[in-house]
C-alpha cells in the first residue's frame, strides 16, 4: 500500500500532493485538523508527513490554492 493512502469510512482514500504545484504558502498546514502535513523547512513546500492521521475532513483539497492537492476515493485504491 502506498504511503499516501488510508482507509476511512470504510473507503479506501488516497491524498495526492504534487510538490511542483505547490508554493509552500502553508495553508494545508495550518488548517489540516489531524496535522497530516508538514513544510520543508528549505522551501516550505508541504509534504505527507501522518497520512495515517487523516480524517477525510476534505479541507485540504478544498483551500489549496495552487491544487496541489487532491483526494481520490475507490473502492480499490
Ligand atoms: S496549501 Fe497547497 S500550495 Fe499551500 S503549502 Fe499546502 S500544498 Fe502547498
Ligand atoms: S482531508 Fe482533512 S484531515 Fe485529511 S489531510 Fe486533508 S485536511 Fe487533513
């Protein structure tokens, strides 16, 4: 199973983040409730730090303003 993909609600979910999207702008940090990313402190580009932790509250795809985000539900992830 890769890294990116947690099972919730009793789905299969996977959180895509495409690093060259990404601006480091820190918002998925701040405003992720499960503290799921962290930021290079180089850059500041978010990275997938607790997947595990994820609750598929949404929020992330939702703010990102660059979509460098984005959460993809199957049944067969
Ligand atoms: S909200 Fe989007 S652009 Fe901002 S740090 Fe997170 S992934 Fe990068
Ligand atoms: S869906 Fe919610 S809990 Fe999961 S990574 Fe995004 S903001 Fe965090």
């Amino acid at each position: 199973m890769p890294d990116s993909v947690v099972t919730r609600k009793g789905q299969r979910l996977r959180i895509l983040l495409t690093p060259r999207y990404c601006k480091g702008c820190g918002i998925c940090v701040e405003l992720c409730p499960a503290k799921v990313f962290g930021s290079e402190p180089a850059t500041g580009k978010a990275y997938l730090a607790a997947v595990e932790r994820c609750v598929d509250c949404g929020l992330c795809e939702l703010w990102c303003p660059d979509y460098a985000i984005s959460l993809e539900r199957e049944a067969n992830l």
